[in-house]
C-alpha cells in the first residue's frame, strides 16, 4: 500500500486525491493546503482523511511514503527538495520547475536517494496519446516529417506565468514523449497584450532528421483550438481533442517522389486514399497514471515521464522565453 | 473602352481573359503564350481574339493600352518591365516579382511613365476580406491584438519557389491590407522534407503597438484548411473560407482588465456574449478587381493593391526567407 | 422552507435531490428507494437526510410538503395518487404516467385537493429553449411553418417502454410548449428491430393554420444528434444541442411570394442575410427549474408545466402508439 | 458510335451533351429545345451540333439511334412515347413519368420494339452510392434495420410538382436500389404552406423482413442537409454529400443481444469500435451514367435503372401523394 501526503487542494488536487483513492494499492493519508477554504473542502470530500495547513506533518510523517505537490509552479523547487530530502517519492505538477536548474538539483537528489520523480504530463495517458505513440512506435505513421499544435481559448490568465508556461507545456511533453528525440534549436515568437506577460506565442522546434514541431499557443481566442497536424511519410495523422468520439483520424495521404533517369526534376505525385478512426480508450488518463507511479514505485520501474522528461519540457520552455525575447534561435 | 492583351494562358489566364470580357469597358484583344497546347484552348473559348506566341505582337500592337501578365513569377520582371516601356498599363500576377529590388524599378518606371500597375491580389476583392476590412475599418473590432493565418493542404509543389511564396503571399496582402500598418520585423521558421524546398513554413510579423501577425503554410497537410482568428479589443473574428455560408463569424468576446486601487493584480474578466455570422458578397472577386482595375486606369485614380502593394508582400517573402535561413528575426 | 420526500434514487433522483438543496428555500428531508445500493449512495451523499426504504413514512410524515416521484413510468399513478391523496404536493418525472385516463384522474385530485403538480419536463428549462420561446413569443421568428425534431443516438434501449415514450416525451413537452397550440391529429410510423419494440420511429403532428411538426427519435443510429429545425415567415432557427456554444443559430433566410396582377404565378423569391447565435444562459435546467416549483408552491402561481402540460404529452404519445400501429391518423 | 438527338437545353441538358461527347462511342448530332435563347447557347457551345425548335426533326432522323428527353416531367410520356415509337433508345429525366400507369405504358412499348430504356437516376452513379451498394452488397454492413434520408434546403419551388417529386426521387431510386426490395406500403405526411404543394414532407417505407426507410424533403430548411443513415446489424453507415471528402463513414457499432437461459429479459449490450472512411470515387457520375447506356444499348444488356426502376419510383411517389392526403397507409 503506497500511502500519501498531497500538498495543494485548490483546482487539481482533488482530481489528485480521487484518483490515488480509486488505486487499490494507494491510499491518501493527510492533505495540506494553506487556505482554511480549501482544507473545509477537503476534509468534507475525505472524511477520513488528515487535513492540515502544516506541510512539516506531512514531510516529517513515517506513515508517508510519497508527496504529490499540486502547487503553483514557483513552489514546486522548495516543495519537491523537501519532500526528497525527507526521503519522499515525488508525483508532482507540470511544469516540474521554474528554472531547469532547479529541475536538475531534484533529479540528482532524487537519485542519490534512490526516490522515485513523476512530473504529472496527464496528457501522455489519455486514450489519444496513447494511441497516437502506439502508431508512430509501431511504424503505421512512417517517418514523422513535421508535429503541429494549435492550442487556444479564451482565457485563463494565470498571474504568475505566461501563456507559453501555462499552455506549452501539454503539447512540450506529447512531442517530447511521442518524437522520442532532442530538439537541436527553438525559435519562438509571441506578444503581450493585456498585461505584461504573452498572451499569443508560437514556437517551432527544429530535430535532426528535418523534424519540426511548432506549438500555437494563445489566450486570446474567441474559440477553443485543441487540434494537432502530424505529417509523417506512411500516413497523416489529424488529432482533434474536442471531438466527442473519432478524436483521432488516419488519413492513407502522402506525396510520392520517383527520381526519373535523364529527367531534372523527380516527379512529386499524390496519394489520397481511405480515412480511418481507431478507437481510443476512455479511462480517465489521470487515473491510468497515477496506476502507473505506484507500479513504478513498487517495483523501482524507472516511469517515461520521469524528473528527466519534466527536466526537459522546463528546459524548452526556458530556451523558447529566451527565443522570444532575442527574436533568434536558441541551441540546446 | 479598355483594350488588352493577355501574356499567358495556363491555369489562371482563361480566368482573367473572362473577368476581362465581362466587363464592359474592357475587352481582350489579344493573348499570347508559349505553348501550342494553350493556344489552341484560347482561340477555341475566344474565337474573335488573337492568338499569338509572339509577346512583342502584344508590346508593339498600338490596339493594346493594357498587359495582364498571367506567367509564373520568374517571367514576371522582364515581361512587365517591357510592357511598361512600350507604354502600356500592367496587371500583373502574385507574387508581383522575385525580389524587392525589381518590383522597386517597375513601380519607378510606371511612375515616370504614369501608368497604372495592379497586382493580383485577388482575396482582397472577395467578399469576406472585404467585409473584414469594413469591420476593422469602421472600428467594430475595435484595436487589433493579433492576425493569426492557416493555409495548409496536401501539394502542389511548385517547382520554382517554396511554400512560403506559393501560399503565403495571399495572407501577406491580405495583413499589409486589413492592417494597413508597416512591419517592424519578420520572424520565419520552416522545415523542407521532400526536395529542397520548405514545404512547411510559419512566420511572425511583429507590427508597432504590440500588433502580431503569424501565417501558417504547409504543402504537406492531409486535411485542407483556410482559417484566420482576428483578436481585438471589442469583437473577435474568426474567417473560415472553407465554409460555404457564414465564412466570417464574430464572437462578442474578450477580456476586460480593471485596474483596481491599492490592489497589485489588476482583475482579469471575460465577456462572452452572441455570435453574428454576416452576409458576405458572393461576386466573383476576380471581376470587382477587373472592374477596379479599369477604373484605376480610366480615372487615375491609385489602386491600393498598386506596385507598392505588390512591393510590400515581396519585401515580405524576401525578408521570411532570409529569416528562415538565419533563424533571427529580419528588420524592415 | 419548503420540505421534500424524494422517491427514487437511481439515475435521476441524486440530481433532483443536489438541485433541491441547492435552493435556499427549499430541503430534502426524506428519500426513499427499494433498492439498498441506491439507500447507501444516498446516504453517503446526503449525511444529514432521512433514508428508508418504506415509502409510507414519506407520505406520512407531516414535515414532508411537497414528493418527488423519480422513479420508472409505470409506477407513477400510485405513487403520484398516494402523494396527493395524503396532501402532498407533486414534483414527477416525465412522462407523467403511463395513459392519458391516469393522468386526468390525477389532475382531479389535485385540483380537488388544492395542491401543484409539476411535470419534469426538464428542457423546459433549459437556456436554448427559453430562448426559443422567447423568440417565437415576441414575434422575431414570424409565423410558424413548422418544427423538426431529430434525437438519435445508438440505445440505451428500455426494458418496459419503447422509443417514443423513451425519447420522444422531451421533444413533444418543447414542441406543446413553444406552439402552445392544440394538435389537430397525429400520424406515426415505426420499426421494432431488436426485440419487440419499435426502436425506430417518426411522428408528425399536424396543427391548426398548416402548422406541423415531425419528430424523429432512433435507438440505433451510429452518431448521435439533437437538433431541431423551427421555419418560420421572417427567421429560420437551427437548434443544435450538441455545439458547446452556439446551440442556436437564427437564419435571416426566407421566402417572398409576390403576387404579381395580370400573371398567373405568384413570384417566389429567396431572402438571404445575416446568421446571429444569441448567447444561451447556461444555468443548470434543473436548479431552475426547481426554484419554479418552490416559487409555484409558495404563491400557488400554475406552472407552465403542470399536470395539463404532462397529460398532452402522454396523450400525444398515446395516440402515435395508435397511429403507429394501425398506420393512419389518429385525430385529437 | 451511338448517335443521340437531344430534347431540352435548359438547365441540365447542357451537362448531358457534354456527358455524350465525351464518350467515345456516342456522340450528340441534334439538340431541340422550344426556347430560342436556349437553342443559342446550345450553337454557341456546340459548333457542329443541329439545332432545331422542331422535335419531329430529331424523330425522322435516320442518323438519330437514341433520344435523351431532358424536358420537365409533364412533357416526358408524349414525348417518350413519340420517340419509342420512331424506334429510338431512351434516356429519360427522372421522374420517368407523371403516373405508373404511363410509366408502365412506356416499358411495354419498349419491350415490344426491343429498345433500352434508361431513367436518369443520376445519383445511382456517384462513387458515394455505389460504394454503399457494395458495401450492402458484399454483406459488410450486414442485415439492414433502417434507411433515413433527410434532403432538405431552402427553395426551389418548382410551378409543377411539389417538394415530394421535386427532391424524394433521388432518394426513391437510391432505396429501391441499394435495398433491392419491394415495398408493401407507405405512410406519408406533409403540409403546403407558401402555396397550395406540400412544401415540407415525409414519407416512411414499409419493407419485408422488417425493414423499413424514412425520407425527409424540406424546401423551407435554413440550411442545406443531404445526410442518411443506414442501420445494420453489423455496421452502421453515415453518408453526408455535403461533405468534400469522406463522405461515407463506416461505424462499428451496434447493438449485440444475449438470450439468457431461464431470464425473462435479453441482455443488450452495445458495440463501439472503429470508424473508417472508405476513398470514394470522384468520377463525374453522369459520364459514368452515360457510358452505361452507350454499353447497355449496345450489348442488349437491361440496366438496373430501366423503365421498371423508373416505374418504381413513380409509383411511390404516386402512393406517398395518396397517402398524404388520405392520412393513412397506402398498401402496394
């Protein structure tokens, strides 16, 4: 039984706390939160578990065995230090960290203290990702040519991120998980309009091989955008998130190149064929990962989305800030 | 009554040649390309014009007092520079030439000779740019955030030039038009996959007043998209011209900001109120450019989609390409 | 303080008694359910309620104003008639009963004894159809033609009624309520596939002045789909109940007859304009609708929604059973 | 080489000359048409074709080997019968006839002077149609439940014929083929409101074996829908003309029963798997049309849209009429 401490019951954390008690071999022993509201809240929804606004309960308790920080980010370094040092494993909000600085001091403790990191890219387990990984692993897909995100709305303003940190993030740790290769370069571009943070940002991934992936990024959309283009030489991926059923569709698409003897120019021909929509799993993709953290726990199983890939998705965001404010490319 | 002659015959030319003859102040005379394929449909859909490969027929006819120049971009310099010496008004193609610097010496000599040059930026006259600059115009939207473009479809491939030039001088004249603001800098990312062209390309223009434009271009979509969000203070507008009624929606959405005394954060809020699809006009847009084109030259009166027009939208690409290349932001 | 007894704690109930509560002048201070899972959930979600399995010590209890019935149609009339006969008032979900004779004795009852009953005719309540309402009541939709309900989606199929009185009661409470006019005759046709009721069928009802109305409702249609065409003399309505935003969409699109003097045919011509989508509240029906029920209790206001109101529908659902079965129209 | 004399060049008779000419094997030699302007247009876009306002011109001719009659419905019986009598082949616009029993007079002519007579059920040769008529065919979609069409826009009125056979052909001669059975009654119902023919209508199809198909014709609709259904046992098919691409979906879903030993009630559960969007040939569907006859009247062979499909589909357009006047069944 892998017992826990969750630290953060605002908007996330109960979704946190929902799914580790669905777990049969996870259970939440004491929740913590600075607001007298959201522990009221708390301690309604879990009668039978601790609530507290002292963290040091819970980083001090031998009845813990993991914390699960559902902070905002700028807490993240000091919690999840504490946590670690305290010998805790660690499941804790994307983005990891504010700096990937911070990220690498947390993977190094974390490995010398043999503990377990898991940063909470939930996207990697819905049904879609997983579909999606599955068909670019088992060649279906053919070689990615380029990865296209568009993710805008209305909205949210967060007062301590821009809409790169707050947005990106999703769409960093899919391409991260699903191209399985490093970047060479960002380039990123955006705008603050309402305050001063970016409100509407772009950033293009440059891979080997001539990979490219570029986000979109905005909160000032009147309509909500959550579609993805992957262009690969096999077949065409379109993957549209807001779609009830058929969220993703194959299309037997693509362009034929025949290098003709004698002739300068290769002939470029079409193909367009039968259109396909698998079926993908609906299990809450939150609750598949939490399975996952304690099976990795358990058995020291070394998870995907571990401190490494939190590390990462920082680091690119960190690199396309940077883009954004020299207006040139930034090498990794 | 406006006299031409039309310099090629391809995909495009038969439509010009029509829009010409629809009007009626204006008429073909004469049309002329370099293969015998196409003159064989010319004088087959125009028995009473002239048919010819000869250009020079054209240039020195004292019948012709207007040159539509209908051949790729690479012919365009020479063609239109002999046109306008022999004294002849030009409409002319997009991209209007190669490089800045040629279409910066047409437009010099159409000066000194006072002709006339229009360039086909044809989306201009369609009925939703036209309702979108009538909105933004007539201060409806109220002030611009950010102009956001998608032109993504599966081929052609051109064998001259790369995606940017192929699709993107639509959105580019489209922007320099609705906007009407000059471009601080340009910002282009793209990836060539199948020869050595880019066939997937974004670029950002960053515009005085935190305006913000971004085109997205890609030969290598499965799926076929023409979309553009126009974010502004008092509407926001979303232009779909795949749809084929309600191409242009506008949302009553947006955000307020109150400044609030003695409070650091300013109070974010949303507004979400109807949605208004407008009638849009559905004449042909090539024959209200056609009929303007013939005003334009008649009356003397500047047309706006003029040299400068044809020079802003290639200082544009020339500009993009070189960003791509160096992958640093180009000033203008 | 107006206090409930609900009835019924399956799939309904847990929403009727939230929404209940909800109301600052309205409690549940009873429920009662055969089933001992259901008495479990409910008492696990409502620690501060009453929960038993014997229904007599609702209708007994003097702290009990007014009963919920949410449970299956055929054991309405009993329940419903030993509420009001022990001076309760009635909240029951639709359909009212199971034949039109039930549901006139009911009304009597209540009548006699001075107490409301409301149907749940929850769609009632819904933004999009108060908007509907309200348009066709001011008069912007112009003069009815008529109104075409489709609501298809694959099962879920009910053991003890087949797809009319499953589906067709939501259309025929909205289609009652936005005509507000008394049907003249009905005429339906049908199919049972899967076991021996029909899970495929279509009702037209025809109206006084050639309005009519036609109802579509499926169990075995792959997709699912909720919307309804309303063509009236100046606006045509589209109500999709699907769209996130938008549900509804107000067409500027008509037809004008002109008779011309001397000619035999009248000129028919088209009108095409704008498209508007009102913003729809987005209030949950039920809470509103349950404010109504205390509002009409307290001031002894008739709701819209009353016994009447239940016993159309359960007429109009009688007599397309009968026109289904002998194939021709069954008069009102 | 098949010669034709075509009657009628209004507005569908221009694409049937075009149709003609682009066969190899048939060609038009005389186009008659009453109207001068008509007679015009047809010279001007077809050089080396007689034109003639006389149609005895086109009987006589020995050079004549077939008649397309592309003329309104009213004319076609006099105008067939003439031209089965002068020994010529038939294509004919559909609806074939005004009433079964001039359909049945035209096939019996036919069949005593040995001539091919083909109804121009364009629709039956769109790549869209004949993938489903495959689908069905090679048991894919396996027994059907329901076919449910809904053909509904805004306009056009036709002086002659009501919305029934104005827009109900297409989908007659589509049921009567892909479901390749014969009907035993038909309930319709509808109702007139600009003028004195229905211009909203409905009609449900009673088949053997339980079948049944449903088919909704609306000239007062908003919006333009061409979209049916098609319940299986084994898939369920969505086809949506309006649709660029895709315009079939294959869903497999549907519902699977369990009979229980020693339980009252079957167990119903449902399937949901993939959805897969077959390629759909884009050919022109008349030319393929057109080249079936050329091949039909050649061979001898009896096309499937012969006078009896044509008979068939008058007939119920015929009994649907009855039907919706009378209010009840009309049995075949």
């Amino acid at each position: 039984m892998l017992r826990f401490g969750v630290i953060g019951y605002g908007y996330w954390g109960p979704n946190i706390v929902r799914n580790i008690q669905s777990q049969t071999a996870a259970k939440v022993v004491a929740i913590c939160d600075k607001s007298e509201k959201n522990l009221k809240r708390a301690a309604g929804a879990n009668p039978s578990v601790r609530v507290t606004s002292d963290v040091t309960e819970l980083l001090n308790s031998t009845e813990i065995d993991a914390i699960a920080v559902v902070t905002p980010v700028w807490t993240h370094y000091d919690l999840a230090k504490s946590a670690l040092e305290h010998g805790k494993h660690l499941f804790i909000e994307k983005p990891f960290t504010s700096t990937s600085a911070q990220a690498q001091e947390l993977i190094e403790i974390a490995a010398r203290k043999n503990l377990t990191i898991m940063v909470d890219h939930t996207f990697l387990f819905t049904g879609a990702v997983r579909k999606i990984k599955q068909l670019v692993d088992d060649g279906t897909l053919g070689k990615i040519y380029y990865y296209d995100s568009t993710r805008v709305n209305l909205g949210l303003f967060q007062h301590d991120v821009n809409v790169l940190w707050d947005l990106a993030p999703h769409d960093l740790s899919i391409i991260d998980h699903v191209l399985n290769m490093k970047p060479e370069a960002v380039v990123a571009t955006g705008q603050a309009h309402i305050n001063n943070m970016a409100d509407v940002a772009y950033l293009t991934l440059y891979y080997p091989e001539k990979v490219i992936a570029h986000v979109s990024v905005n909160w000032l959309s009147p309509v909500k955008v959550r579609s993805t283009l992957i262009g690969c030489e096999k077949q065409m991926l379109v993957w549209n998130d807001l779609e009830a059923d058929e969220k993703i569709r194959l299309y037997d698409r693509g362009v034929n190149i025949t290098a003709q003897e004698g002739v300068y120019e290769a002939l470029v021909s079409y193909r367009s064929g039968d259109m396909w929509a698998p079926k993908v799993e609906a299990t809450e993709a939150l609750k598949v990962e939490m399975a996952y953290f304690v099976e990795c726990v358990t058995t020291g199983k070394k998870p995907f989305n571990d401190g490494e890939s939190g590390y990462r998705v920082v680091r690119m965001l960190e690199a396309a800030e940077e883009s954004l404010a020299q207006r040139q490319e930034i090498r990794f």
